[in-house]
C-alpha cells in the first residue's frame, strides 16, 4: 500500500528534476564566434569611414555595418533581421596591416537596436600607410581598404575598399 501512494511522488520528482536540468541548458549564455565574410556580405558588407587623429599616435576610425540587414554598405542586403548582435570588435596590427574581426552572437530581442550596427574604432600605431583587412576565425582575410595616418594632421585620408 505505501509503495502505491509513493509511485506518483516519485514520477512528479523525476518529473521536475528534468525539468530543472532543462531549464539550466536554456539559461546558459551562447559564447559569441567571429563573424565570418560570407554573413557580413549577406547583411549588406561592412566598410571603413572617416578617420580622425585623437592623439599623437591614436585615430578614430568609422566602421559602418549592420548585421540588422536593414543598410547596404558595399552590397544589397539579402539576409534582414539576422537576430544577430555585436559583442566586441576585435583590433589587431601587424607592421602595416590593421585587422579587425567581429565577434557577434544570437540575441533573441533587444530593445537597442543599435548593438547590431558596428561602433568606431579607436587605433593605436605610427603614422603612415596601413592596408585594413577583415579576419575571419580561421585566419582568411578580406580587404576593407586603406587609410593614411599622417603625423599632426587634423583630417587623414581614408580610401574605402
């Protein structure tokens, strides 16, 4: 007779202890992963803009993209609300090459739409010449352009791809 009354107790507890291991996997965060060429071209590309000096060796550079699809930047967007965002944007130097990734992730809603559209850049480096490439994760890189960073200049010249 007791065994009887606590067969349902022990349904209901096996019940809700998947159900906790369930929820716990939803709840966990999705680690972000390097946007690759093929996703930034399908959500309207990704350029350089306009770019300043901030200080003897550091220059504000414009990043124009929007993993929304909702802008065209070097192509006709066919890939809209994506549902993707950007966490970081990742700047590395080597010699005369800049390389920048995007390190994007799903988001399921946001009420800033603005994390899905790049952020200018602030670069550290000596002035000159410098090729800027887009990286994906496995190392493949992509032309965006060319800028000129000019020693004590106000306004440098920047050639978008």
């Amino acid at each position: 007779m007791k065994a009887r009354h606590f067969l349902p107790f022990l349904f209901l507890w096996m019940g809700l202890s998947t159900t906790v291991r369930a929820a716990d996997i939803s709840s966990t965060t999705i680690r972000g992963q390097i946007a690759d060429w093929p996703f930034l071209q399908s959500v309207g590309g990704i350029q350089i803009g306009k770019t300043l000096q901030e200080q003897q060796h550091a220059w504000s550079m414009e990043l124009l993209c929007d993993l929304s699809g909702h802008q065209t930047f070097t192509q006709k967007p066919t890939n809209l609300d994506s549902g993707m965002m950007i966490q970081k944007t990742q700047v590395d130097a080597k010699d005369n090459d800049i390389f920048i990734s995007l390190l994007v992730s799903h988001v399921l809603w946001t009420s800033n739409p603005d994390k899905a559209r790049c952020k200018g850049l602030t670069i550290e480096s000596t002035p000159g010449f410098h090729q800027i490439f887009y990286r994906d994760a496995i190392g493949n890189t992509f032309p965006l352009g060319h800028v000129e960073f000019n020693k004590d200049s106000e306004v440098l010249n920047s050639n978008p791809g």
